[in-house]
C-alpha cells in the first residue's frame, strides 16, 4: 500500500494503517452504518471495518436498477441487510414527471440515501472517482440532506472532530438529528482499493473484469453517455423498462397539461443519453432492442407468450403513448 503522511500523527503510514485507524478513531458506541454497493469501494471499507475490530452493521440501498449479478450476491449475504424502497424507479420517473438528471437526482433521495438517520455512516466515497467529490472529505455531517444548500454549507465548515471544540460539538449534536460520515478511503487512488483487494483475496463482482470501472445504478444520469450505453448493451431489459417508465412519464405529463417537447419514450431517452443525432440514437436504440431480443429468445425462445410479449415490447413502445390517449 502506498505510504502517506497520516496528518493526525504527522508520521508516515500507509493507506491501509491511516483508514483503520480512522475507523477506529470514530466508532460510534451503537456500531457504524456501512453503507455497501457491493462495489468495489464499499467492498473495501467493510473488510477495513473487520480489521478494525469496530462494531457495524451492514446495509445495502436497493435501488430497483442495480446489476442483476450484484442484487444477486447481496441477496445471498447473510450479513447483509437490505433496504426495500417503497417504490421502484420505473414508479418513481411517472410519479416525478421528469427523468433524473445529474442536476435533479431525485432517485438517490428516494432510492439510495434513505437509511442511517441518526447513525454514523461509513462510506466508500473517493476523491478519485468524480471532480465532485474531490471535495468530499473524510469525515462529513449530513442532517439536511446530502444536495442541500444548507447541508453543503455544513460541510465547508465542518472539518474533523478533533479540530476544535465548536465543531466537535456540531458533529456531536448531528449525531441526534441526522447523519455522520466516514469516508474512510477517501484519498485512495484505483490501484490501491485494487492492491488491498487482490491482498484479501476478496470477491468483487465479475462485470469488473468485463471492463467495468464503476458498478452502480444501471443508466444512471451521472455517469457519461457511452458508459451508460455500454450498461444498456450488457443489461437490455432495464433501457426497455427505462423506456417503458418514459412513455408513462410523457402520458401523466400531458394528463396534467404540462408542457413537453416529447411525445414517446424514445425521445426522451435521446435527450437522456444525450445523444444529439437521431441515426447516432437510431443505431443505438435498435442494436440495443435487439440485445433485449436476442437475450430473451436466449431464455425464452419456446414459449410463444413470452415472445409475442418481448415483440410488442419492441415493436410498440413507440406507439404506447398514442394508444393509451386514445383509449381516454
Ligand atoms: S441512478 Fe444515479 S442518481 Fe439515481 S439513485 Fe442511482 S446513483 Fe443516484
């Protein structure tokens, strides 16, 4: 592990010692809230937890449009506790009138950062991941809501607990009404959450070897337009549901005189994809359906319903928006 100087001791340590001994430094007498993906990160910090010998409960967010493979293993972690969200992201775009954007997250909100209220959460957040959370730092307070003005506010205040006695109070005080949080590996670069990977010998999802750099929500509007066609092409069903969730969302849009350059879900997966040329969203639009097709007459080729279904999942999702107006 790289060697680096550990700031609360001015000795040099490396990455592996100064992240334990951050856990240690914060343990909650109620054990941590280990928030886990089941990506690499969060992967990370709870076999850091282990050998830290600190208290904590493991807790997954189920955003409804996680990888299959990974809802798979976290469904069969004993440790592992689930949070069910009361409705699904394809409920959720329809009820919003609006698909989530990188500036209206609405899904996170609702899908996953429910969960840890009044609890120290400990995460796998990282400087190197995005320009947006090279601000992030180790230790946060979050009571009004990660996005809020007032919470960012907080944060630019709020430094380390043992900095001074106004800010340990502060934090000291959040613990009641909302959130704390550790980012313990905050400063960890890709090679070393790899290197203490491959150290453990810990099981990591095999979409990594596939040339995944980041495992998270199918489609999500953060992360670049290839990226979150390549999820599409590897996971087809979810760019038909997410169109599916559009055609609704367009319908209730209309129902409720709202104005919309839309008229169907592919239109507004276009803008979504932020794809600007319609044979560039052509091209990509029909190879993907043909994944879905191709994966499902895979699954299912000899079951005549299901196929017919698959077709008009295809063939009419264009048509879906016209066909329900008309029956009004
Ligand atoms: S899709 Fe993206 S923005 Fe929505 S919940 Fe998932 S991570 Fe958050």
């Amino acid at each position: 592990m790289q060697l680096k100087i550990d700031y609360e001791s001015g000795k040099i340590k490396d990455s592996e010692q100064i992240a334990i001994q951050r856990i240690q430094t914060f343990e909650p007498s109620e054990g941590y809230y280990l928030a886990y993906s089941g990506g690499k990160d969060s992967i990370v910090i709870r076999k850091l937890c282990e050998l830290a010998g600190v208290k904590y409960e493991v807790r997954n967010a189920h955003t409804t449009v996680d990888p299959p493979e990974v809802v798979k293993s976290i469904i069969n972690d004993q440790e592992c506790n689930i949070n069910k969200p009361n409705e699904s992201m394809w409920k959720l775009i329809p009820r919003k009138k609006m698909p989530p954007s990188r500036l209206v997250r609405y899904c996170c909100e609702v899908l996953k950062e429910e969960g840890g209220e009044g609890r120290f959460v400990v995460t796998g957040v990282r400087h190197a991941e995005s320009s947006k959370r090279s601000k992030r730092r180790h230790v946060e307070y979050d009571a009004y809501g990660s996005k809020s003005k007032k919470a960012i506010k907080e944060r630019e205040k709020f430094n380390l607990m043992n900095d001074n006695d106004e800010k340990r109070k502060m934090i000291e005080q959040c613990v009641i009404k909302g959130k704390n949080i550790l980012n313990p590996i905050i400063d960890w670069s890709d090679e070393e959450v790899w290197e203490f990977i491959k150290k453990y010998n810990l099981s990591y999802p095999s979409l990594y070897n596939k040339g995944w750099d980041r495992i998270g929500c199918i489609g999500c509007p953060l992360a670049k337009s290839s990226k979150r066609i390549q999820e599409f092409e590897e996971y087809p069903v979810y760019y038909i549901n997410y169109l599916k969730a559009f055609d609704r969302m367009v319908e209730v849009r209309l129902n409720n005189d709202m104005e919309t350059e839309w008229n169907t879900g592919e239109e507004v997966m276009m803008w979504w994809l932020e794809i600007e040329n319609q044979a560039e969203f052509d091209y990509v639009d029909n190879k993907i359906k043909n994944l879905y097709k191709k994966q499902k007459e895979k699954a299912y080729g000899d079951n005549i319903a299901v196929m017919i279904h698959v077709e008009r999942n295809v063939n009419t999702i264009k048509m879906n928006y016209t066909l329900s107006i008309n029956a009004y």
